[in-house]
C-alpha cells in the first residue's frame, strides 16, 4: 500500500471531495485508510453505563485508498507515488517533483 500513517492526503471521491487530512490508520488487508476528522456519520447507541441517556455519536467511518491521493511535502500538491530501489531499500518518492518521500 502506497499510503502510510502520518501522510497527509486529499479525499478524490465522495461527500468530503476536496478536503485534506492526516492519516490515523491504515488497514492493508481491506485497503482501507481512517482519516482524522473526515468521512463523519452518526451512530446512533442504546442507553448503558457511559451514556444513561443514550443517543447519537459521531464515528470516523474509514475510507477506500483509491479515493485518497497523497500529498507531497515538499512541492504541496496532490501526487501519484511511485518507487525506488537504492541498496536494496525502497523508497517512496513524488511524480510531480522527483523527491523521496
């Protein structure tokens, strides 16, 4: 998966198109991302201990990696990623401006 925890990116497809936020998880198997602050439904929970009332909470629902693109540090924009290998250690680097990310 080309896009790790920490990286900030742009959402490309959905209700939050156009927004950028930071990466808290990543989930390979499913190829999923949770990003902080985005992709927000409400849930809405029965009465119990912590909430005696019940009611609505809001839940980071996680979003799929081919609806996010990676956004480079240094030239800013948003990236397609691509590789490269030196010394046996690959490396991440921007399309855009050639630098590793």
């Amino acid at each position: 998966m080309k896009i790790r925890k920490g990286d900030k990116v742009k959402v490309t497809a959905g209700k939050d198109r156009g927004r950028e936020g930071v990466v808290d998880k990543v989930y390979p198997k499913s190829g999923k991302v949770l990003l902080r602050g985005i992709n927000i439904y409400k849930k809405h929970i029965k009465k119990n201990e912590k909430m005696p009332q019940g009611g609505t909470v809001e839940v980071p629902r996680p979003l799929n990696v081919a609806k996010v693109m990676l956004i480079c540090p240094k030239c800013g924009k948003s990236t397609k990623t691509g590789y490269e290998v030196i010394k046996d250690k690959k490396y991440r680097k921007c399309r855009k401006c050639k630098i590793k990310i």
